[in-house]
C-alpha cells in the first residue's frame, strides 16, 4: 500500500473516531437532557392517544399554528404501538429505531452506489457513515423525536429495488409518502425509465388502496382535513435559524439578528421567495436528472444517482427545511463526499471536507456569542452553512458526473 494510499484510509479513520465520539456525546446530552421525550414525539404520542379515543380528534382544526400533528392520517398507524409504553420509554425507543433506519438507509445507498460502479471503500463508508450519523440533522432528528429516518429508509428501499423489482419499489415509495408526503418528489426522475414508470404505477395504486383498507379505522373525511391544513401552512414558513432552506435563507436576509434567534418567526411566504425557490428548484433537479441519464445512456447502467439528488431537494427547497429535514440530505453528501475523496489524495481537499464535516455537525441551532457583534452577512451565511455545504455538493456531483461515462468514478479497491 503507497504512502499516498495510507494517508486517505487515515483520513477515514479520523472521521470514524470523530463521527462515534460525537455520536456519543450528543446521545448524552439526550439522555441527560429534561426535553425528553422530544417536543415532536409527544405530538405523535399525544395524537395517536387522542386517535385511540376518536379518530375524528387526529387533526387540531382550531390550531394554526406548526406545533401540532401535520402529516397524512395513515402515518398515525405507526405512532400507536408506542402508546402502551410510558412517553419517556417509547421515545428512546423510537430514537433508537431512527438511528437504525439511518444506518440501513446508508447501507443500502452504498450498494446502490456500487452496483452502479461507483466502488465505496469499507474505510471510507465507515467513516462517512459515522460522520454524517453524528451530524446535526441526525442529532436534531433525535432531540425532537422525529420520523425522518423511517420515511429515508423506505424511500431508500424504493431506490435499492427500482432497477429489479419496480412494482416492489412503488410499494415502498407509497408508504413513505403516506407517513410524510416529502417522498413525493422521487416521482419526477421516475419518470424517465421504463422500471420508474412501473413503479409509479404500483405506487399510486398502493397509495389509493391504503385509504380504502383503512376506511374502518381512519374516516375519509380525516384525508379532506389533512389536505386543507397543508394547503394553509404551505403559505407560510419561519425565517429562525433552525429553518435552514433556500426560503428560510431569504426571510432572514430582512430581519435582525435578534430576530433571526427568536421563535418562532413565522411569516407569509412572499411571492418573489416563493418564484425564486421554485425555479432554482427546477433549475438544479432538472440538470440532475438530465446530466445523469446521460451518464446512464452512455454506461450501459440504471444510474441512480438522479434520486439521491433528488431527495436532497426536499430540504434546501422545502418552505420549511428545518435542521432534522436534512436527513433527506445525507445521501447526496455520502456520494460527494467518496466522489471528492475516493479519487484523490489532496491534502489540502482532505482539510477542505474536514472543515464540511465540522460544520455538518454543530448543532443547528448554536449561536455563539461573537456571532451577535460580526457583520450582519456573516450571520447570515453561518445560519445557512446547510443549504450552502448541500447546494455546492450538489453542483459539484454534478460537475463530476460526466456524460462519457462513470468509468473514471470508479477507483481501485482500497481497505
């Protein structure tokens, strides 16, 4: 093994002694913490209790504001198997589910990745995997008890089967998209296969059938309510710095920096937010989609890599890309992270992903004090520091991908 060779396996090493030591300081802070059960977990608690007693009470229809249940009626089904558990003991038990589904998630990303020719290191995956498992989205996930993990797992397996079992694949796709509706964006690459076209097929036939199945349990009328309540909240989103998306980005860019740490900021999303958002959204997926099906042409392979960048765009562009959102992130960041690394042995590029991963893994909502007296631009880039790191590995995997081939992707085996 060259010398050259030796320093990037260390670099991974590093990573993974980083990546565990920070997973297991933030799973002290957790248990030592006195929000636990996590503020998002006691409304999934809360509602599949008052579920239990009336399936008409899952929605607050006087409640408008975003502390309350907000996702699609069936997705309560898996809330309450926890509620014969004390809140306490269920929490920590569903964090520990999250970070399991994270990890599968990761795993099966990986042998996508590889079976489309992109050979991922045990080193390397190992110390991605630890990093991005101790990064702020994971850690936010956590902290608030969220279901993320649950919904990337499903949307992963959708991936991992879409080349052999489409059908299989849409199943996956329509539960995803029936506990969180993010998923729904894994449609538009679909498209342009003949396999993600029959996927979609079986997804959207699943996604009929689960309300039909469910009628006895979860009154129709409940989806109605659902969908009014996310037409109203789509009109607004919160320019506090935990919202990290290009939207959350331009609220703040009006407000003080005293307003930007307050909660909860809630505001009308103006239209020039909402026209901008948009179309960077449909600038960046299209690209992606269509630089990889070029790659995939001229390779000869189903590349999928179109819906790892895919699934990035549900956090940068969400009008609310809180910190946990950017689990959907962590897919792309894996793919960059070995398509910059795997490659090279730059010192100086080693430092620069060193320098990502710092700033993937404070804490999404850390102010620290000398932030208050910086210039006012600083801040404003120092609470966007996700969308800034996702956008630009975004474009940089899209720079990588090239039309010729995914040949030069492909390094040599390594530890």
């Amino acid at each position: 093994m060259t010398t050259k060779l030796t320093t990037r396996v260390y670099f991974f090493y590093f990573l993974s002694f980083v990546g565990i030591a920070f997973v297991a300081l933030e799973w002290l802070v957790i248990v030592r913490s006195d929000k636990v059960p996590g503020i998002d977990f006691l409304i999934y608690f809360d509602s599949a209790k008052n579920f239990l007693a009336s399936p008409h009470s899952l929605y607050q229809l006087e409640n408008s504001g975003f502390a309350q249940y907000l996702y699609p009626p069936p997705s309560i089904l898996v809330f309450i198997p926890l509620t014969v558990l004390p809140a306490k003991v269920a929490f920590f038990l569903f964090v520990i589910l999250m970070y399991l589904c994270l990890l599968l998630s990761l795993y099966l990303w990986r042998k996508v990745l590889v079976r489309n020719d992109i050979f991922l290191s045990t080193s390397g995956f190992i110390g991605i995997t630890a990093i991005l498992t101790a990064s702020c989205a994971m850690y936010h996930n956590a902290t608030l008890g969220q279901i993320n993990c649950l919904v990337l797992l499903l949307s992963m397996l959708f991936i991992f089967f879409l080349s052999d079992k489409p059908i299989l694949a849409g199943c996956f796709l329509a539960l995803a998209i029936w506990i969180k509706v993010y998923p729904l964006v894994l449609l538009l690459p679909a498209l342009f296969s003949k396999e993600g076209r029959k996927s979609i097929v079986s997804c959207f036939m699943l996604g009929i059938l689960i309300p039909l199945i469910l009628w006895p349990w979860i009154p129709l009328e409940q989806y109605g309510t659902f969908v009014n309540k996310l037409n109203v909240m789509s009109d607004f989103s919160s320019g506090h710095i935990i919202n990290q998306s290009v939207i959350g980005f331009l609220l703040r860019l009006s407000l003080s920096y005293g307003e930007m740490i307050s909660w909860p900021n809630i505001f009308s999303i103006p239209l020039f937010c909402k026209i901008i958002n948009l179309l960077l959204f449909g600038v960046l997926v299209g690209m992606a989609i269509y630089r990889v099906a070029k790659v995939a042409k001229k390779s000869g392979k189903t590349y999928v890599a179109q819906f790892g960048l895919t699934l990035a765009s549900i956090a940068i562009f969400a009008p609310l890309g809180w910190g946990h959102v950017y689990i959907f992130t962590l897919p792309l960041l894996m793919l960059g992270f070995f398509l910059f690394l795997e490659k090279n042995n730059d010192l100086l590029l080693f430092s620069s992903v060193g320098l990502v991963a710092l700033l993937l893994v404070i804490p999404i909502y850390n102010t620290p004090g000398f932030m208050r007296s910086s210039p006012l631009i600083l801040a404003h880039l120092y609470y966007a520091r996700l969308t800034i790191v996702n956008l630009g590995v975004f474009v940089m995997v899209l720079l990588l991908l090239k039309p010729q081939g995914l040949a030069d992707l492909t390094p040599k085996k390594e530890l």
